[in-house]
C-alpha cells in the first residue's frame, strides 16, 4: 500500500529521551547537571507517583493531579519553594515578587496585579502586533532562504515587547546585550552545580561562574540605572510607576530600589523568556506540520482579512490559541518546578515526610499516559472547546497552579498569539532537517543550539 502524505499522519514531534529504568546514581547526578529531564524514567510518565531515595532525603515526583492540588493549592503552606530553586534564581532575582515567600510575597503579589488586568493587556497587543512585524521586515531584509536561528529572533522581540509595555521602553536597557546577560546567566547559573549538590554556601556558585556572575553584575546595573532616572522624573503609568507607588497595607512598606530593580527583573527575566520558547516551539511545529500552519492561515484570513491585526481579531484566533496550548504542552517554558516538604503531610492520599523534595515534572505530567490520549502526537483539536471538558485543571500547568500561579498568563497567551499570526502570516518556516531537537532544562527548556529555520517569504502576505 502506498505511503500516506506526511500531514495525514499524527505527527510526533521528538522530545526527550526517556530511561526505562531509574538511572544509577552516579550517572542520575551527571544528568542533574547536564540535563535533568533526562534523569526521569518512564514510572514518572507512567505512574500517579514515583518516589526514590532513602533516609536521608527523599525525592518525590508528583503527576497525579489529586497530589497536585494537595501541593500547589490545598496545603501550600506544606510545601513552600525550595532551597535548590533559591540558589538557583536568588542571585539574580534576590527577594521579588518570584523568589519570595510569604507576607513578603503577598504584599508584592498585590501590588503588582492592577498591571495585569484585561484592560491592561488588551492595551498590549499593538504593541505585540508591532514587534512582530518589525521583525517581520528585518527578515524581508535577509531575504528568501535565509537561516534564522528562531530561538534567538524571538527572545529578542519579547524582550522589545517587555521593554515597551512595562517599562516605558525602558531607555538605557540595551535589548541584545541585555538578552545576552540572561542566556549567559542561564547556562551557568540557570544549571544545578556540583557546589549545589555539596550545599556549598551560595557565593561559591557564583564565584565558580565567571561568565554568569559578569551577566548578572551588567544586568542589575543596567536596571539600576533605570530605577535610578525613574525615581527623578514624572509618572508614566507603567508597571514602574505601579511598583514604585505600591505600599504594603500592613506595614506601610514601600519598595526601595534593590526590591525595585529585583522585581524589574524578575519580570524582563519570567515574561519574556517564557514567552520567547512558547513562540520557538509554536513556529517548529507550524513548520513541521504544513497541514496546521495552513489551518492557521486560513483562520487569520477568516477573522482578519488583510487587515492589521487588533486585539479584537486575536481574541478571535481560537484553532490558532489552540497550537500555542499545544506546544506549550509538549514543550512547557518552564519543564519543572519544585517545593520543599515543610511538614509531615498527606497529599493526594499519600504521606509525604518532612524533608522530601517535591518534583512537579510539567515536561512529564503533559505527556502522562494516565492524563492523554496519545500523549506525544502534536493535536492541536485536543485544546478544543469539546475535547477540554472534563479535563482536571492540574493535569496542564504550563503556567502552574493555586496562589503562585504565573501572573502574566493572559498577557503571555495574547502575545504569543499575536506574535505567531503576524509572523506566520508574511512568513513560512522550514525546519533544518540537519538540526538534532534536544529539549535542554536550563531553568526554562531550550532547544539546544537554537532552532536553525530556514526563511520563506510569502509573496501574497497583507
Ligand atoms: C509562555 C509564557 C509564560 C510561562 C510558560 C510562564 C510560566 C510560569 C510558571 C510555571 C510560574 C510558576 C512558578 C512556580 O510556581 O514556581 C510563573 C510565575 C511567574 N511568572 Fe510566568 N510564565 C509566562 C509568562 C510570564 C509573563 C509574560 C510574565 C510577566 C510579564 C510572567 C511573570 C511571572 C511572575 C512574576 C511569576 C511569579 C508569580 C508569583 O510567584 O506570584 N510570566 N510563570
């Protein structure tokens, strides 16, 4: 029988390699260095559950959506941020709004809201539209055919997108070598060291990273200076202005410029990052799949015609929201988030000792066998309205869940929907079939080396 076309198959996409079996310690430990998602054996994808370890420390790996809920919202107090997560984000992001626990992080939590409301975002989308096609109109520059590396172009556009929605533009802050700092400061500081695994104290982490301790100095400089000029000149209305002014309740505190500058960039660091990889992700799939890119385009024909799209016409975009669900289901900006059991505790029916490490593996829980049909197959219909009911609120945390949930889902789902229409409307992205994907966790999931694209221009683009 004659092979059936390409896009009539399910196409699955790679992902991680997977350990039948749990790896040997010595090697569990590299892999926790190199790339921990490729640590986890197949009971992680495949079981309510997995625990391992032994009396001095155990690790628990939860994907039972029950178990989920006892740890994320039910007994959170249970089970705080750990301190692995600690050293890993507080040289950087010090006591903002991400790394803090508490009435410290309640206060900065509600101070940062108002920014966040539907009017705000919706007030966001030309400016996400404009991005976009200014990156649009570099690659009309380079031509049909050029190589782009994808992962790189779109950190780059979020990042401009941050900047000019939050901060004012945020003069002073150079995008590419700001950009730079943070995927330099990822890859050595964003990975678990060996002076994590001894529980060295945290300055010996940074002292060992030349390169990660250089990007990190440049950033908070390049903030400072910016907290520094804000706190001179006349209110804009931004998120600036919205920290600036805020005031805890209780204590009558306000934030002073380290809390500032530790909260600015906690936001250009989790908003445009993530954003970034959910776009990268979404593009290597459209690109992979012709079947759905063409789907996408016929939408955005349908809703917009040729015209500019508004927030109005994204709002519209569903089967188009629907890709972005998809790709970030199997490949979720942030793989993993982990807590510390606080307390001897239940959660999801299943005692927890005091001490344990709680895993919420994303990458895994997205492709649990116990929670999706088909769970490796790029299906972007599964997000449909029809084929959403019934399924359990914590069975997809891209964005995670309960009180410490992303703050900035909407805006993130409204810019990537944005962005990916604009671009895929002008522009079609072929993979390089030379280019291995490997889904690298540095704090965030990466495609090592980048995402290689080759550039098609689109001659009947509005
Ligand atoms: C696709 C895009 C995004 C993804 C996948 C994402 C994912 C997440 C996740 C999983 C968490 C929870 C972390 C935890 O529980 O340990 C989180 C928290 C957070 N995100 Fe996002 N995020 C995205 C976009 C954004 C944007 C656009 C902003 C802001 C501009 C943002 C700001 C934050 C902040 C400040 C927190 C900490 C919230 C808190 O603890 O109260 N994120 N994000």
């Amino acid at each position: 029988m004659p092979e059936a076309p390409a896009q009539d198959r399910p196409f699955t996409p790679p992902g991680v390699i997977v350990p039948d079996a749990p790896l040997p310690y010595f090697h569990a430990l590299w892999k926790l260095m190199d790339n921990p998602l490729e640590a986890w054996p197949k009971a992680v994808y495949e079981e309510p559950y997995f625990q391992r370890g032994d009396d001095r420390q155990m690790f628990l790996y939860a994907s039972d959506p029950a178990m989920l809920k006892d740890i994320l919202l039910d007994r959170i107090d249970a089970f705080p941020k750990d301190w692995m997560f600690d050293r890993v984000t507080k040289p950087a992001l010090g006591e903002g709004l991400l790394t803090a626990q508490g009435e410290a992080w309640r206060w900065q939590r509600r101070a940062a809201a108002p920014g966040f409301r539907p009017d705000n975002v919706a007030a966001m989308t030309p400016v996400m539209v404009r991005a976009a096609e200014a990156a649009l109109a570099r690659w009309r520059d380079r031509g049909d055919g050029a190589r782009l590396d994808i992962a790189t172009e779109m950190t780059g556009v979020t990042f401009q997108v941050i900047l000019d929605t939050m901060l004012s533009g945020g003069e002073g802050i150079d995008v590419a070598q700001a950009a730079r700092a943070i995927t330099d400061y990822l890859e050595t500081l964003g990975k678990i060291t060996p002076a994590d695994l001894l529980q060295w104290p945290t300055w010996t982490r940074v002292a060992l990273a030349p390169r990660g301790y250089r990007a990190m100095v440049a950033l908070k400089a390049m903030v400072d200076r910016m907290v520094a000029r804000r706190r001179h000149e006349a209110a804009r209305g931004d998120l600036v202005d919205l920290l600036m002014q805020a005031q805890d309740p209780e204590s009558g505190r306000r934030m002073d410029d380290v809390l500032l500058r530790d909260n600015l960039l906690t936001f250009i660091g989790a908003g445009h990052e993530t954003t970034a990889l959910a776009l990268t992700w979404s593009l290597y799939l459209l690109g992979a799949d012709p079947g759905t890119a063409a789907r996408v385009r016929a939408e955005i024909a349908d809703v917009a015609g040729d015209a500019t799209l508004t927030d109005d016409h994204v709002q519209r975009l569903t089967f188009t929201r629907q890709v972005v669900l998809e790709a970030m289901r199997l490949y979720p900006s942030l793989p993993l988030l982990s807590r510390m059991c606080a307390e001897d505790v239940e959660a999801g029916g299943v005692k927890v000792r005091k001490g344990t490490f709680v895993f919420i593996p994303i990458y895994a829980i997205h492709r649990h066998r116990l929670l999706w049909t088909d769970p490796d197959v790029f299906d972007p219909d599964r997000f449909s309205p029809e084929r959403s009911v019934g399924r359990h609120r914590f069975a997809y945390l891209p964005f995670g869940a309960g009180p410490r949930v992303c703050i900035g889902p909407a805006v993130a789902q409204t810019e990537t929907v944005a962005i990916l229409a604009t671009l895929v409307r002008g522009a079609e992205l072929e993979p390089d079939p030379g280019h291995r994907i490997r889904p690298v966790m540095r704090v965030s999931m990466r495609p090592q080396g980048g995402m290689p694209m080759t550039l098609r221009l689109r001659q009947d683009a509005p």
